[in-house]
C-alpha cells in the first residue's frame, strides 16, 4: 500500500482556522472606511448649506463600529444634537409634507399648529432670515412659524456611503485574505 502525502496540509489547517478572524477584521475595517465615508459627507453637504450656523451641527455627528449580538458588523453614524433630528425630518406642518426619505419603520409625528418663538430667545433675525412674521404680545416681539421644511443630510450621505460598501467590503476581503498566502 503507497503512503499518500499531501503538501502543504498544515499550512491549509491554519488558513482555515485563521480566515473567519481574517474575514471579521475585513468587514471591521470595511465599516469603519463606510462609516467614515458618509460622516464625511454629511459634514460637507451642512458645511455647504448652512449659512447662519457656527458648526454646532457637523461637529456633533458620531460614529462607531460595533458588533451586534447576532455577531453581525455593523457601522453607525448619528448626532445626539437635537437640532439634527429637527433638520433631517423637518418640523411642525411644513416639515410634515415636505419630501423625504425615511427608513419604512420611521414614522415621525409633527406638530399640528403654529408656535411662537420669542425674539429674545434667539440671537439672529429669523424674519430676515427664514421669513418667518414678527408678532408683538402684549409689547414682546415672537415670530410665528408653521416649522420649517425636511432638509436630509444624514440620510443622504449614509446611503450614498452604503452604495460604495460592496466594493469597499470587497477590497478588505481580498487584502485580509490575500495576507494568507495564495491567489484569490
């Protein structure tokens, strides 16, 4: 009986026991360029459309990677500012029946009535700037508003980012894998 010997089989054994490490690292790395991709272009779309702002809003954008409790990889990007959710859903009845795009389980609920903003509480001129009427109450000045409309920066961008993801995740993979040895 010929004894059979194959070349190379421990070597095999151990890109095979290494490669879902290897694979979970690509997919990190992946999410985090993605993440990263879309912060970057959520900061630019608000840098490129907020003309009365001191950056507040893009400085406030966060991200992380994170592995859920289904081991899956997931990246995020959000702002914990108040003022991000009132721009990228809009507010009151104007933000209600202006476009956007929302997730299917998003249901925002809006404001059914005008509200009024004391002139004192603000330090521009949101008549100048947002049209919005100045009443005088009892010799106090406010201006009267309706809401303003969705204006999405965040959506946009996290969308825009995960089209590139395929390709991003793909060349991770062939890197993390091509550290193994062998053609891929």
């Amino acid at each position: 009986m010929a004894d059979i010997v194959i070349k190379g089989a421990d070597q095999l054994m151990h890109k095979l026991e290494v490669m879902p490490k290897s694979l979970n690292n690509a997919l990190w790395d992946a999410n985090f360029d993605i993440v990263q991709i879309a912060d970057e272009e959520a900061v630019r779309e608000l840098q490129s459309s907020v003309k009365h702002g001191s950056g507040e809003l893009s400085s406030s954008l966060k991200y992380e990677v994170m592995e859920d409790t289904d081991g899956h990889v997931i990246g995020r990007l959000w702002s914990d500012d108040s003022v991000a959710t009132y721009r990228e859903l809009g507010t009151g009845l104007v933000g209600q029946e202006s476009v956007k795009n929302l997730p299917d389980d998003v249901h925002p609920v809006y404001t059914q009535h005008p509200w009024f903003i004391p002139a004192e509480k603000v330090d521009t001129d949101l008549h100048a700037i947002y049209g919005m009427p100045e009443i005088k109450i009892n010799g106090k000045k406010y201006y009267r508003t309706n809401g303003q409309p969705a204006r999405q920066f965040l959506v946009p961008a996290i969308e825009d980012a995960g089209e590139q993801g395929p390709k991003i995740i793909k060349e991770h993979i062939v890197k993390e894998l091509g550290k193994l040895g062998g053609d891929i």
